[in-house]
C-alpha cells in the first residue's frame, strides 16, 4: 500500500517524537491545514503539494488576477509569501523588506519592517540581492538579512525580539537563504562560495536567538560536528579527520561549501537534511583532493547539529556545480519494499534518490539528456569508486589545466537546475523540475585569496546546447526509476519554483514573467498569464474566505536574470550569465510584484 509523506508524518504528527516538550508542536499542527502556508516549501518534507483542489485541471483555465501588490523593489524576488490565517507574510530582495498584509481587510499593510544594512554588502552578494523568504515559529517571524543578521520580528507588530550575527560580510559571508524552525531551533546557513569563506550550517535559541550549535562544511571533525566512527558515507564510517585529508594545508579555512539552499526535516527520524555547495576556488588545480565535505548532503539531528551520515555527489568539483538544492522527502515503494527516500536535484544534472534514514544511494541519473561531463555514476558497491560520478576526461576542467578554455561542457556552472525547487505530488507520484538547458565554456586561471574580494579563478561563457535554441525544460520525473516522464521546452532557463496541488495542477513561473499551469499528469499547458516582470519565485497556494488563491512573486533577476538586475553588458559579467541571457531584456524588464490569482466569483 502507498504511503504518502505527508498523511505519515503530519497527519499522525501527535503520534511521533515531535509530541515532547521541546518540539514546536504548534507549527506541525499549523502546517497541516492546507489553507496556510507556514514554511518556507510549504511543509517540513519540502514537497511543494498543496492539499487544495479547488483550483483543478478542469477549471484552472478560468484563473484571473485577484489582485496585486508591488514590493517597492527592484532586483530578483525569490522564495514566495508566507500565509498564516488572515495574515500574509511578504519578504523582498535587499534591503530585505517584510510587509504584513491582513487579507480580510482589503489587503491592508498592518506592519512594515525595513532593516538599516550597510550598501556594502551588495558588491559581495555573488549573484543578486536576493533573498528566499521568511520562517515562522513562536510568534515570531524570522529572517535573513543580506547583511547576515538573522532576526526574530514578533508576528503581530512586526518589532524587532532579538537579532544574532550569522557571518562577517567584510570577509564575503552574505545572508540570501531562508531560515526553518525546528523544535526550539531557528536553523539557518551562509552564502559567500565565491569569497572563499569557511561555510556552515547554524542553529539558534527560537526564544533568545542564542547560537546553540553550529556544523562547518569542512575542516576538523570538532567544526563538522561529526562523530568518526558513527557518521557514514554510503554506509561506511567516515573516519578521522575525513575532510582535513582532502585539502591541501590550511585551504579549508577559505574553502567554501556555502550552505544557501533549503533545509528539510523528517519528524520522525529526527534528521534534517541540507546541501554544501562548490568549493573554493572555481579553478581546481589550486585545491588538489576530493574537498570535503563541499558538494555534499548532510543528514543532521537537529538538537545537537551531529551528522549521521553524508554524501558527496561531486568530489573535486571542477565546474562550480553547487549542491544546495532541496531535498525533497518522501515515502514510496521501490521494488515492493516502502522506504523513506530523499530526492535531490543536483546542479550537477545528476537526480539522486537515497533512503533518507541511512544515506544509502539507490538511484542516480541523468535529468537532463545533454549533461556529458559525466557519463554516469559508479553503483558498484564493491567498487573502489562506489558513488562516485565518472568524469568524461574532454570536459575536466583540471584535465585541460590553467588557461586553457575547456569547451562545451553540459551543464553550465548555473546547473541543470539551480535553488529554484521541485515540486512532488504524492497523487501522481512524481517529481516536477524547473531546470536550465544550458553549456558553458569554462577558463580556469590562478588567483590569491583576500578576504571581502571575489575567489573565484574562472572566466566563462554559456549557451544553450549545441543545435538547440532552447534554455529551459519543465520536467516531469520518476524518482523511482531515474527517468523523464514528459518534458516543456522554455525559451529560457526555469527560475521559478513549481507548486503541485491535489486538483491534477502543478504550477510555474518563466523568465519572461508568465504564470503557467500544465496537468500533472501530461504536461498539457492549461493555462499562462504574463505578470509584470521575469518570475524568479516560487508559486504559493492558500485558502481564504473559502477561496482558493495562487500566489506568486515576479521581478526578474537572480543569476540568470543578474545582467538586467545589475545592468551589466559584458558576455563575461555575472560569472558568465550575461551573455547567455543578453535576449531576455527583449521580454522583460525590472519590477517587483506579487500576483495573486483566482477563479472567477
């Protein structure tokens, strides 16, 4: 019989360990109402799937603009509104404005909050102002600022509780993720990959904002929080010192594996579960070694930080194929046996599927047919490379060496797909994926580190693959069998996160700024709407007054959309976006806006 994630671990939420004292039991009860969205993706498990039908495939061609609401800021606009009752929660980019909006009384702005952050820390923002959204917990609000202060804004008056000092922008730490509550913990990581900063994932006192523990992505096995004999990869004891062994001297300290992404939780097993990004420098030949643990999954107990066991998808990453991207959880059969799995769309073009409770690997493919850096991953248990992607010798990037411009490598640095998450409906039992159809050419060359300058040591330049014009699908997959069930062409990149509902409908957004709503099942279009600027959000659903809403945040910008954001023209500026993306200003322009849909009274 299917087990769906959600019906196990919220629907029988008072069952689980999540009953004790500490646990934030108001918000596992909150988050099972379909009609608000309380966390970041809707629900601990990362799912994206509204409970919500109202909105189906028979009618969602009738959908018509509700209203609107402009943020008053330019630049990308990730992440998507929070809704709790009667109350919206609206985050914007830098300088990171939070609006409180009282749906039943005309949209009317009870609170504003607008942090004093030093323009400083826009230069070292990598690739946009952008921030991913609000977290809810305890009464309070939490969020992000760009400038790394994570602050607690209480609910009601939007006044500041307490604040704490997550990084140090003067050495290129930079505030872009959104936090998630767990129990009494406000957990929440750093972005500065290409500044070379020491990365980590931190969790904090919900009630004093207080550090309580924090887990690095590399260096000694005290700073990872790791237990050597206990924590595994792929089943096997990490051992000591298993990230020192893998950097040249004292390179961790600047190694990188920022941990901006998304942050997951399962109740149950009392694990959360988060990605490390590329390591520093971009040009490999600087940092021998494997450089753990950048480019890894962790699987953490969130009351103490130490991990139960890790993965690392892309050892040695030569083509900055950041892992932050979400973990989705789920519970499904593979080969009549039901597991707990995790789905992870890397930006590697590599779709893992793993048993979340012990890190074993079980399926890895290819989501995007021209990925050819790799031809596939190791599943040889018995081999000596077991879990390890095999690197097509043409496309290394340490192969080809220093000044040498390694060409047409798929994907591009941006990934088959970058944070903007994936959707899953256990109705359908699959995976829906916003991704980038795009290669690069790739130069590495030497550079030294300053603290608060760029770390990169690339120079690049992307396309779309050769022979095609296209630079975006939307996917449907089966995380079962590693396979594509049906696939939309996008004239640019997917930038938006995907929203899967119980009325047959999952829902994006585009870089030309179209809202568009295609059946679960085929990926027929049922329905598009071109909002007032590129979608780079995430679509949001909720109920109220009985009515069924889709929400979603359009203003253009993020990596792919940095050369309109930034008003940059060189083809090698944004890390190499702006040329890829050069066609978009012909669509588009800056705006920030949330849209806010509905059927027809």
């Amino acid at each position: 019989m299917r087990k769906v994630l959600l019906a196990t671990f919220l629907g029988s939420a008072a069952a689980l360990a999540v009953g004790s004292a500490s646990a934030n039991d108001e918000l596992i009860k909150m988050s099972q109402n379909p009609k608000d969205w309380v966390m970041p993706a809707g629900d601990y498990a990362n799912t994206r799937y509204s409970k919500l039908n109202q909105i189906n495939a028979q009618n969602v061609g009738k959908l018509q603009v509700a209203w609107t609401f402009s943020t008053g800021v330019l630049r990308g606009h990730e992440g998507g509104p929070l809704i709790i009752g009667n109350m919206m929660y609206v985050h914007t980019p830098f300088p990171n404005k939070v609006y409180a909006i009282d749906l039943s009384q005309e949209n009317k702005i009870v609170w504003k909050y607008e942090p004093k952050q030093d323009p400083n820390v826009i230069p070292v923002m990598c690739c946009d102002t952008v921030n991913r959204g609000l977290a809810y917990g305890d009464g309070k609000i939490f969020l992000h600022q760009a400038d790394t202060t994570l602050v607690a804004l209480d609910v009601k008056t939007g006044q500041v509780a307490w604040t704490a000092k997550n990084g140090d922008p003067g050495k290129g730490e930079t505030g872009t993720s959104a936090p998630l509550v767990v129990k009494d913990k406000v957990l929440v990581g750093i972005s500065g990959g290409e500044f070379g900063v020491q990365a980590h994932m931190t969790a904090y006192d919900i009630k004093t904002g207080k550090l309580a523990w924090r887990g690095y992505s590399e260096g000694p096995d005290d700073q990872l929080l790791v237990d050597a004999e206990k924590t595994t990869a792929l089943g096997k004891p990490i051992g000591k010192d298993s990230s020192l062994k893998t950097w040249q001297g004292d390179q961790w300290k600047i190694g990188g594996g920022a941990t901006w992404g998304w942050i997951s939780y399962d109740p149950e097993l009392n694990l959360i579960y988060y990605g490390s990004g590329n390591p520093s420098t971009w040009n490999p030949k600087q940092r021998p070694g494997d450089n753990k643990w950048s480019m890894t999954i962790w699987a953490r107990n969130p009351d103490t930080g130490l991990a139960k066991w890790v993965y690392q998808m892309t050892p040695h990453d030569e083509w900055d194929y950041d892992g932050v991207n979400e973990m989705i959880l789920s519970d499904q059969s593979i080969n009549g046996q039901p597991r707990k799995l995790l789905t992870h769309f890397d930006r590697n073009g590599l779709a893992y599927t793993m048993d979340r409770a012990t890190g074993e690997l079980l399926v890895a493919e290819k989501y995007d047919p021209k990925v050819n850096w790799t031809s596939g991953v190791d599943m040889d248990k018995n081999s000596p490379t077991y879990g390890r992607p095999k690197v097509v010798t043409q496309y290394s990037t340490e192969a080809g060496g220093e000044d040498k411009n390694t060409k047409g490598i798929c994907p591009a640095a941006l990934g088959t797909k970058d944070e903007q998450p994936a959707a899953y409906s256990p109705d359908t039992q699959l995976f829906y994926v916003p991704t980038n159809h795009v290669c690069m050419d790739y130069e590495p060359f030497k550079v030294s580190y300053t603290a608060g300058q760029p770390y990169v040591g690339a120079t690049l330049s992307m396309y779309p693959p050769p022979g095609e014009t296209h630079m975006g699908n939307f996917i449907a997959w089966d995380n079962k069998t590693g396979k594509i069930v049906w696939s939309n062409k996008e004239q640019f990149s997917v930038w938006s996160g995907a929203l899967a509902t119980a009325g047959g409908v999952v829902f994006y957004g585009t870089l030309e700024g179209y809202l568009k709503a295609v059946d679960a099942k085929t990926g027929k279009e049922l329905y598009k709407f071109k909002t007032p600027s590129g979608i780079i959000g995430n679509v949001t659903t909720y109920e109220n007054g009985g009515k069924q809403y889709v929400a979603v945040l359009s203003g253009v910008g993020g990596w792919a959309g940095i050369g309109l954001a930034a008003g940059l023209t060189d083809p090698t500026a944004g890390l190499g976006a702006v040329g890829g993306y050069a066609a978009l200003s012909n669509y588009t322009a800056l705006g920030g806006t949330l849209t806010v849909f509905s059927l027809p009274n």
